[in-house]
C-alpha cells in the first residue's frame, strides 16, 4: 500500500510522522525543498507540492527568505463564552469526531449535588464524551445535567450533537461560571485522551445557568499539548 502512494504523499507521510511524533516541535524549521527533493529522489516541484499541501491544511507556515516551520496546531476554547467544540474543531477546517463512553441517568453524590444545586441523591443525567480532532482526542466531557431543565437530553445521539447543542437549544444559557487548572489525571482518563499519565492536562470547571437556574455542571479535561485557552478584554 505505501509503495503505491504518490511520491507527494510519501513525503508528507514523512512530515507528518515528525510532527506528531514530537521530533518537529512548534516554530521548528523543516528542511527546506531541495533536501527533502534530493532525501526522496523526487523533483522539488513535488516536494514543493508536499509542502504547499501542509501549509494549506495549517500543519506548517512559511516565512518567505526564513524557511517553513511547523505550527502551533493546538486546539483553542474561549475562557468568557461557550461555544459548541464541533463548531471549533470545524471553523479550523479540521474534522470533528467524538465517542460516547457514558449516555446515563445516576444518583447524585455530594460533589455534584453541591455543584449541580441538586440534593445529595437526586436524579441526575450523566455523559462522558471524548472529542476529537482530526481524530486526536482533545477534551475528555465529563458532564452532569439537572433533568428538570432538559428533561429529553439522554434520548439525544451524541455522535451527532454535542452536549453544549442540546442544552443551548432547550433553554437560553445567560450566565457561565470557569474555573481552570494544571492537573494530572488518572490512568484511565490517560489512556481516553491518548496521553502518557505524567502529562500535564487543563481542566476545566464549567456550571451554566439559565435564568436563575443551574442548568449543567461539566469537568473538561484538556492535555496539555493539545489545547490552549483564550480571553480577551476590550475597553473603550
């Protein structure tokens, strides 16, 4: 099979396996056409070409006289407004994927009843999501919603909708609380995001409300790596 791929594609292979295997890391400059045309045995129109591909498709930048380097390709969330992390991974023009780990309804425990405003032992809904991108886990959504406010949420497939979508068309979010941390998980959360368990994640405690009602509460974890959160402040 890789004998059949057209040179271009052998060398972006090549690039790419130095990109995600950490041996190019962000703002490191790639060998330039005529090695990589003389490394393959190609032309350096069709290095240029393997090239040009990644630049279009965001993974490496020129800089016209300095060379081409690789981007700073992590996943970015704004810290002030929700947004739905399909409509994120795809405005990058970058496939968005998920797999459902949990779809549930569950008894509420101390930790979520406090933070949920439900009481200790309520019935509440429960998902465990991981999104990917370009199919590289980014965030691990561990979410907790009160079902009388969006009573039909687990009937929802959330292969095709993510939860932010459920929730924000059944009832207006007016209020977000964030709270954000270095942490390192667990094994399993290590082995969900696809990360060794010493790297350092991002999480993120997120409540919503809806008028003067606690709508979800979610812990979203992040590697490190892989994401970057953002807020700006304009004043006039």
């Amino acid at each position: 099979m890789a004998g059949s791929l057209p040179l271009y594609l052998k060398i972006q292979r090549h690039l790419l396996e130095k990109i995600h295997g950490g041996d190019w890391a962000p703002q490191y400059r790639i060998p330039p056409e005529e090695r990589l045309a003389e490394e393959f045995g190609v032309s350096r129109m069709t290095a240029n070409k393997a090239i040009r591909d990644l630049v279009q498709k965001g993974y490496l930048t020129r800089q016209p006289g300095v060379g081409t380097f690789v981007t700073d390709r992590k996943a970015e969330s704004s810290l002030i407004e929700v947004h739905n992390i399909a409509e994120e991974v795809r405005s990058r023009e970058h496939v968005y994927t998920s797999e459902v780990l949990r779809a549930e309804a569950l008894d509420a425990d101390d930790e979520i009843s406090v933070y949920l405003g439900v009481r200790n032992g309520a019935r509440v809904f429960h998902t465990l999501i991981v999104h990917r991108e370009d199919g590289i886990p980014i965030q691990l959504e561990d979410r907790y919603v009160n079902p009388s406010r969006v009573p039909h949420y687990l009937e929802t497939d959330f292969t095709r909708h993510t939860p932010n979508e459920v929730l924000v068309a059944a009832c207006p979010i007016n209020d977000v609380e964030h709270v954000v941390e270095a942490v390192l998980v667990d094994a399993d959360t290590a082995r969900r995001l696809d990360i060794a368990p010493h790297e350092p994640c991002l999480r993120m405690i997120r409540r919503t409300w809806s008028g003067d009602h606690l709508i979800s509460y979610a812990r979203l974890i992040h590697p490190g790596d892989r994401y970057k959160l953002r807020s700006s402040l304009h004043t006039k």
